[in-house]
C-alpha cells in the first residue's frame, strides 16, 4: 500500500470511528425512581417516554404478550404490550375463567373456558385496560397498551431503566391503577443529555 493509499485509509477509518462516537453520544438511558407520597416505594408502576420527535412505534417487547390466571389472579397483574398486539389467556387454574374489560381502550368478553384452556383478544388501541373475571370477583388485572418503544414496569424498590432513548426533550408518563391523578397516570417533562440520567418521582396513590 502506497503512502497515499494509506493516508486516505487512516482518514476513512477516523470518520468511521468519529461517526460511531457521535452516534453513541446522542443515546441517553434514564433510571426512574417511583415512590408514593409517604416515600415507599411503588412497584409494577408502568413508565412510559415519548420523544419530542417521535419513536417508530414497537411491534414487540422481551417479556411474552400473555395474562394468565393462577390461583384465581392474573399473572402477571400488570402486561404492558405495543398497539395492536394480541394478547393470550391461558387458564392454569382448574376452575373456569370468563374475563372482560369495559375500559374504553378495550370492551370485550370472553366466555368461559377451562385449565389448559387459552384464549386471545387483540389491542388495537393505545391506552388503559382493566380487566375481571364474571365468576371471581376478586380478580383484577390491568394491560397498558402503549405506542411508544420506551416502556417498562418499576420493580420492587420503584426503579425502572430505559435504555436506547434519544437525547432532549422527552415526556415522561407514570401509571399506576391506583395513582391520584387523571386516567391514574402523571405527565413530566424533562430533558435528557447523553450517557445516564436520574429521576425520582413522587405519585401519591390512593388507599
């Protein structure tokens, strides 16, 4: 290889290596803190972030787009799944299940079915579901349908991670079936550079 050859070589790869850095610089995670106004923290609240400029919306999420029913609840008792998935039902109990949701995002029924029995419904809208069951009262569960990539539940001591977001201006939303405010969920505006960034969020429940 020539001198000049090389020099141009060393200039492609320099680029290369710039471009890549610049690249991972505009890539901002966020570690939310969620906790309730008496400072305990809140688990299974679910987090959601929304670019100034808005996201591809996800087809997927890693965790399975599946409610179960196991000892009369369901498992888990909140599923966050994208806009237009459909969600299944396997019944693991050994008594029969009819679930329903009369929340806007979702009206439906399904009749009765048995142990190792499953059923399906689809989410084509974004929003909130509450679901029961008509024979056991006591069962609640809730899907949140998002359009948005970034989303996750808090785990037990009230922290969430978002990985892969874009820096800027984003609004943060916090969900929780029993959260004080409008729909149970809380809007907060922040603004994210790159690398790591911390927020810790009051959202008072009701008891």
């Amino acid at each position: 290889m020539n001198r000049t050859a090389s020099i141009l070589a060393l200039i492609l790869a320099l680029a290369a290596l710039f471009a890549v850095s610049a690249h991972a610089g505009d890539v901002a995670t966020l570690k939310v803190v969620v906790k309730d106004n008496r400072g305990l923290p809140i688990q299974d609240a679910v987090v959601t972030v929304f670019p100034a400029k808005a996201a591809a919306p996800p087809t997927s999420f890693l965790w399975p787009s599946a409610m179960g029913q196991k000892d009369l609840s369901f498992v888990p008792g909140t599923l966050i799944v994208p806009k237009g998935t459909r969600v299944a039902f396997p019944n693991f109990d050994r008594v029969r299940h009819s679930i329903y949701s009369f929340s806007d995002a979702a009206k439906f029924e399904i009749s009765l079915y048995g142990r190792d029995q499953t059923r399906s419904q689809g989410f084509p809208i974004a929003g909130n579901v509450a679901l029961g069951c008509n024979i056991h009262d006591q069962m609640r569960g809730y899907i949140k349908v998002v359009d948005t990539p970034y989303a996750a539940k808090t785990d037990r001591e009230g922290r969430v991670v978002l990985d892969g977001l874009p820096t800027g201006a984003v609004e943060v939303r916090i969900w929780h079936p029993a959260a004080m405010a409008s729909k149970n969920e809380a809007d907060h505006d922040t603004v994210l550079g790159a690398g790591l960034n911390s927020r810790a969020v009051v959202l008072p429940l009701r008891r």
